[in-house]
C-alpha cells in the first residue's frame, strides 16, 4: 500500500503552491482591508487565513500519507489526509463565526470605507489567483486520489465565490455610498464560509468512520467478480476508504476441485481489475470451496475450459 514516488512528489508540490498563494493574498487582504477599513475585506483577510492554515496542514498530510505501511499502521498512513480533512473543516466554521462576530460589530460603528478602488483590484487578482490554483489541485486530486488536496481546492473555491460577492459590494458601495452593505456582505460570506465547512465536516465524519465505498463503486466490484466463470459466488463484501487508498476484502466461492495455483491467478486477476477500474487499492479475498456452505448442496460442475485446464 505504497504509493508510487512521482504521485507523492507531485502532490506535495502542489500543496506547496496553495501555501504560497495563500500567504499573498493574507498579506494583500489585511493590508487593504486596514487601509479601506473595508470588514468585508479584512473578513476575506481571515478566509484566506483559514485557508492558509488548511493548505499547511493538507502539506502535512500528504507527506504523511505517502509514508509506506510500517508495524504501527499495517494499512499505511492515509487516515491521516481523512483527519486533515475534518481539521480543516473545523477552522472554516471558526473562520465563519469571527466573520459574523465582526459583521455584527461593524454594524454599530458609522466609520465609512474609503479608496475601495484598492479593494476592487484586489478582489479581481483574488480571484484569478484562486481559480488558477484550485483549478490546479482539483486535477491533482483527481490524479492522485488526494482528499486533503480535494479539500484544500473546494475551499479555494468558496473563497471564489465570496471574493466575487465582496467585489460584488465594494462596487455597490463605491456607486451608491451605503456604507451598512460592507457588513451586510460579511453576514453573506460568513454564509458560504459556514456551508463549506458543514459539507467538508459531513464528508471527513464519514471517511474517519470507514463508510462504505459509494453504491456505483461496489456494483463495479460484484460486476467484476461476477463476469469470471471460475468463481461460483461471492459474499460478505466490505470496503472503506483510507486517504487515496480504497480497502477491499470478500469472500470467494470457487470450485472445490480447483488447484491452488488457479484459485491463486483467479484472485490476482480479480485484483488486477478492481484497480483498473477504482485506482489504487488495497484487495484482500478469502477463497472458501464451494461445499462449504451447506445450502450449495452438491458443488455445481466446473466450466468447460476448468475441466480442460485452461
């Protein structure tokens, strides 16, 4: 259950490029914020704090997670990209309750935005950046499997669409001078911000608890297994994820009078495929003969090429 070096390489490159990423528009977000006195801005200053935060920790844990098996964790170590995923969701719904804090706050004070121009041009490069850089981790993730890259690139991609509602407002407000929109676009954000976290929360609740595998992946798994004439049936199937990794174990009923070396190839052939199909994947089959089970009756008779030796 190692992964191959190129993957973990190129996904540890690509974490590295949302750390950078991150920090430049923390450092853009907070220094216009403060100079506009914009909440919606300095609140997109935390967004991208947060995410900041997520893009370390999704680093962590894809070098983790890339570590082989070892005696202390026999499946190797992809648990690990599961528990970034629900560390950075926690920090998103932190992220969104200090939003709102402040919203809140800068509804009672009367001081007004000044040169949102600033404000305007940071959220364009704000959100050519992003889409960039998600855009680049979410094909990463697709490649390599990667939840903490998939989770560091969806949370970009919320910071897209609040970027695109501060931009939205700082041109309402520089149009119609309505200060009170500043915190009422905050209140929005916040909004998002919270969505986002619920659903990444949901997501690493169900992978820490070893869910199963999504129905449209186990049906791929019988509809593999069930197309071999050497195998008579199968049961007690089970799957969960692990980082990239899907885990897979069954029972096989084979005929009672096959040799070892066949059953051997047949299972390894069945290997071969599921990760075809699914990616990588950690298989494991007990093969049982068929007058195992008392309700077969009497073994059913072997194919035609089994009886012939192919």
């Amino acid at each position: 259950m190692q992964e191959s070096h190129p993957e973990g390489n190129l996904k540890k490159r690509t974490a590295l490029l949302s750390i950078l990423s991150n920090s430049l528009l923390v450092v853009l977000k907070l220094a216009v914020g403060l100079i506009t006195g914009t909440v919606s801005i300095i609140s997109e200053a935390a967004h991208s704090a947060v995410d900041l935060i997520a893009s370390l920790v999704a680093y962590v844990a894809v070098r983790k997670s890339d570590q082989p098996p070892d005696k202390n964790h026999a499946y190797g170590h992809g648990k690990f990209e599961n528990l970034s995923g629900a560390v950075e969701a926690l920090l998103i719904i932190g992220a969104a309750l200090w939003i709102v804090y402040e919203a809140v706050d800068k509804f009672y004070s009367h001081n007004k935005p000044e040169h949102l121009e600033y404000g305007i041009l940071l959220m364009v490069i704000s959100i050519a950046l992003n889409y960039g850089v998600s855009s680049r981790l979410l094909a990463v993730a697709h490649q390599t499997e990667s939840q903490a890259l998939e989770a560091d690139a969806l949370h970009l991609r919320a910071d897209i669409w609040t970027s695109v509602g501060v931009l939205i407002g700082l041109v309402l407000i520089k149009v119609t001078g309505l200060s009170w929109l500043d915190p009422l676009i905050a209140l929005s954000v916040a909004g998002i911000v919270f969505k986002a976290g619920y659903d990444m929360t949901k997501k690493s609740v169900h992978e820490l608890t070893d869910i199963a595998l999504p129905p449209e992946e186990e049906a791929i798994i019988s509809e593999i297994v069930n197309r071999h004439v050497e195998v008579i049936s199968f049961h007690r199937l089970r799957t969960r994820r692990s980082g990239s990794y899907r885990l897979i174990d069954m029972h096989l009923i084979l005929y009672k009078e096959m040799h070892l070396d066949k059953a051997h190839a047949v299972c390894d052939q069945l290997e071969r495929e599921i990760e075809e199909r699914l990616g990588l994947c950690d298989v494991v089959i007990h093969i049982e003969p068929c007058d195992y089970h008392d309700g077969f009756g009497s073994c059913p008779l072997p194919p035609a090429d089994e009886e012939n030796g192919h």
